[in-house]
C-alpha cells in the first residue's frame, strides 16, 4: 500500500465504529481487512452502538434496570445488527444479507474475524462500556484492552487515514 | 489552499460517499467542490446507499428478485434522494430543496455536475454495485471506471483530508 | 499527546459537526475536549443540524414560513436533542442522559462548555446559518464567527486528524 523506499514504517488507519448498523458494519470490516491486506497497521475503537456487535451472542447486558432495558433493545452480536434504514421488521436486513451471500461479499462477522486475524486490533471504548454497563468478559474474544478517548486520539493522530463511521 | 510554496503537490481530499440521504449528499458535494475550486485533487468514492442518487433516473436496478427488490425501494438519481429525518413521506425533502432554492445553495446535483466539470473524480464502488445489481452503464456520464476498496484505501493514505459521509 | 521534541507545533483536529443528534454530540464533545486537554489544536465546524444545539434555548429559529416550520420541527439547545434511533417519543433520550448521569460521563452542553473554556474553535458554518434561518445572535456565546466551506477545508488539510460525525 506505500510507495515508499523499503524501511518505511507501516501506514496507518483508525476507524471510530460509532455505529451499531450493519450496514455500517460493512464499510468497517471491508476497510479494516482489506488495509490490513494491503500490510497497514489498522485500530478499530468500538465505542457506544459500536459496542453492541461486538458482545458474545446471549449475553446479557447492563448493570442496574436502565442498562439493562437500554440492552434488550439493542441485541448482541453481529447477527443482531439492522440495516440504518429499510430495516423493516428484519426483512430489510435478511434481504441484504441473502444479497451478500450471492455476490461475493462474505458478511460482516467473517469479515471481522478476518480482521482480527490479520492483525487488526479492535480496542472497545472503556467509557460507553462502564455506560451502558458491558463487561470486557461479555465480548468477543481477540479484543484488546479497552481505552479511552485519548487513547484513540493518540492514535489518530499518528494515522494517515482516520474514519468515524 | 495550500500554503507551499511554487511547485508543491496538490492537496488531496478523498471523500466515501455512503449515504445516500439528500442531507449528507449536500456536504459531499459542497466540500469536494470548494476543495475543487481552490486546487485540490478530489475523489469521491461511492459506495452502498452512495450509489442511487449516481443512477441515471428510470434505470431498474438489480439482476434478480432480491436486488431489483432492493432497486425498487431506492429510487435512482439525485431527484429521489430523502431526508435522513424530518422526510414526511416527502415533504421535508421539498421543504430543504425550497428552501435551498431561496438561499443561495444549488442543489446537490448541480453542486455534483460542478465538481464533475472542476475534475472532482468519482469512483464507483464494484463490490457494492454489484452488490445491490448496479451496471456501470446506468450510471451517471463523467464517472471513473469503478474501483475497489484497495484503490480507495491507497488514495486515502496519500490525502490530507478523507472524510466518510 | 505529541511525541515530538519541545518547540513542535501543537497537533490540530477538526471535526465537522453535521449531527444534531444526542448520541453524536458526545463522540464530538468527548473528542473536542480530550484533545484540547492533551494539547491538541481543536476546531468544530457546526453545519446542517449540527446548529441546532448551538442556538440558545427559546430562540425561534427562521426567516420566513418554511425556515420557521423547519425550526419549529428542531427545537432549539442541547436539551433538545434527540437520540438517532430509540428515541421513542423522548423516552430513549431522557433514559440515556439518567444512564450517563449515573456513569461518569458528564451531559454534551456540559462537555461543550468546557471545551470551549479549554479552547476549542467552534466555527458555525455561515451558509447552512442562511440557508435555516439561524442567526449568529440566537447562537450561544463563545462560539467564533460563522465560517465557509473553504475555511474548513483549509483548516482540515493541515490537521491531523479530520472527522465527519
């Protein structure tokens, strides 16, 4: 992915995954496996709906009756995810799912384990964790740490290509 | 723009156009081109809901059931583009289009006609049209041969600005 | 927050605040005063409904009919603002402020006060002001004179990190 000279330290990308959608999820998987493809040192912060697809199927989040309220209406996982808009009860979601499988777009849970495989590190964002009460034990395995916004900003800083999505 | 001296590089700002919301297709066009206007090299890529308002009006989307489907709930062309909120079953999206009309915004065709004609490159997504059963030849004249996400991502690492609308 | 000798210049970000949305305005007060607190050089370019919350309670917003509809149909401040999805009548949205209230993290208006006190540039964006009838009086005090387009874009090449939220 660099055209420079050979020595060059690796370029860099860090993408905020604000969105919980999986339509969003898309965009962040496809360009966090195919830059880490491309040998870039890539950081996803999942951070507020963000956080959601990252939690282990079944778990049951929150800490106290509004949390948990707050996590019945946003189910874990990747499978849970809807589409932004045109979700329509789940059909909207199945229909662009069923979509994928036919071209040649593996779905975002693939794609993310891909990822993570590669190399990509995935830091969950430790301030909407302790909001909206997700435990690190809760989320899917090959996360790192969490951290904080001056973590990320740090980050994005040194990066070439910095994303909120 | 640039503050460099005679015989610098162009500034370049690479823009994902994901939405396809008449309010986000505003910024895009707006941004890529006043950055067009004051000499920096531009591209936009469009991808998912980003690709509609590039479809010529009256084209059917989709090779089968489940995309034309898709096609039949995304009308094609800047014309059809919605509100992200306040839409109305329409009627928000005439307000801001009179409204606009009364200030001094073009509406976000025109605005895209102008970055085409100032050199703004605009790279049609391959995976997501085909995807959602796009053809290139559907699409809008004076657009870029479609790219992937690898030629997006290598663009990005060389701008000073990318955005993801 | 720079790893650099002494006498580096500051590092820059600039975040275009499209959103008027709760669940946005704390990513973009989260990142504006976690920045500045690190040293950075913060400036938010507020345009579209990304005003909204900066107009000070009470204020009616709109130059004639149709601006004045629109205004009425986005109320003006902070506390205005509504969550982007289960926002259920202003149910999701007062759940969410209790849920912050109880964790450590402090209201967005409370968060954009102190980034401005630490300060952080927040730059209203004089068409989309003109285009919604919103005028720099109504706005709340602190904030800088309304900006265009071509500014945020100079202001966007020369930071580091750059965000669309």
């Amino acid at each position: 992915m660099s055209d420079d000279s050979a020595g060059a330290k690796e370029e860099m990308m860090t993408i905020i995954a604000f969105s919980g959608d999986l339509d969003k999820l898309w965009p962040t998987t496809i360009l966090a496996s195919t830059a880490a493809a491309n040998g870039m040192d890539v950081t996803i912060f999942a951070t507020f709906w963000g956080l959601f697809p990252l939690v282990k199927d079944g778990e049951k989040i929150g800490h106290d009756s509004m949390t948990k309220m707050l996590g019945g209406m946003n189910a874990p996982g990747f499978g849970s995810a809807k589409l932004s808009k045109m979700n329509m009860g789940g059909m909207g979601k199945w229909m662009m799912r069923k979509v994928a499988g036919k071209s040649n777009l593996m779905p975002p849970e693939d794609l993310f384990e891909m990822s993570l495989d590669m190399g990509v590190k995935v830091w969950p964002c430790q301030m909407t964790m302790d909001l909206l009460g997700i435990r690190y034990d809760q989320m899917l395995p090959g996360l790192a740490e969490p951290a904080g916004a001056a973590t990320a900003l740090a980050r994005m800083s040194k990066s070439e290509i910095s994303l909120f999505i």
